[in-house]
C-alpha cells in the first residue's frame, strides 16, 4: 500500500485506510472527518481511489455476511421456538405464524407474496371470456347461415 502516499505526505497508509473502514461502517464523510480530523475534502479525494473502493466494498461485504449469518440464527431461533410454543397457541396466532411464515417461504422461492389485485384479474378474466364466448357465438351463426344455403 505504500504508492498510496506519496513523498512528504501527512497521512499513513494505515490512517487512510482506518477512513476508508470507518466510511465503510458510517457511510458519511463528516463522521470520519469528525473522528480522525482529516478533512472533508481530502477524505473526498481519497474516496475516488482504488484502494478506497476495494477497501470500503470489502468491508461491507464482510459486514453484510456477519448480518445475514447473525439474522439466520436469530430466524433458526426463533422458528424453533415458535414451532415448540405451536400446540399452545390460539387459533389466532397459528394463523399468524402460518401466514408469516408462507408469506416468508414465498419470498425465498421469488414468488408474489401479495394477492392483491386478485378480484379485479379474476374480473379481467371472466370479461375475456365473455369476449371469446360472444366470438365463438358469431361464428356459429354465420356456419349455419353458410350450412343452411347449401
């Protein structure tokens, strides 16, 4: 890292790094300024760098794969939990539990989870069919009008 400061230059390495991280993790320019009295415009500078955007994109790589390890052990504990407590539950609250956890299920599969909407589509359908019905009923009168010349 050392071609990142050049000759007579005020800052280490370690120190733009440690404000690359500490962007990474507060995502603004005035906390690591605040924190390390570099100013605004340096860390700025900085910023459009190589070594700052691998650095910041690393940690929050590293920082979302801790989240995402933490909230699937926060869920594996509580479904357990929820499945252990279902016996006892109201019929109201399975219901809940159910419909959460459908609802969650879908989402992983990246199907819908909203059946909004459904009444007007199931509305939309049954005027397509009148549609076809009411085509397909021309059609016949016009077959017996053509069988009813021969």
């Amino acid at each position: 890292m050392s071609e990142m400061v050049g000759a007579g230059s005020k800052y280490t390495d370690d120190q733009r790094i440690d404000a690359a991280i500490m962007y990474a993790e507060k995502g603004s320019f005035a906390a690591v300024m605040r924190q390390t009295d570099i100013p605004k415009p340096t860390l700025h500078g900085w910023s459009k760098s190589e070594w700052w955007v691998s650095t910041v994109e690393q940690v929050r790589t590293e920082n979302k794969e801790r989240n995402i390890a933490r909230y699937d052990d926060l869920m594996t504990r509580a479904y357990n939990q929820c499945k252990d407590k279902l016996g006892e539950a109201s019929a109201r609250d399975a219901m809940i539990i159910m419909a959460t956890a459908q609802d969650k299920a879908r989402i992983l599969q990246s199907l819908p989870n909203q059946y909004q909407g459904k009444a007007e589509g199931m509305q939309a359908l049954a005027e397509q069919f009148r549609e076809l019905s009411r085509q397909w009923d021309e059609k016949q009168v016009g077959v017996v009008a053509i069988q009813d010349k021969d």
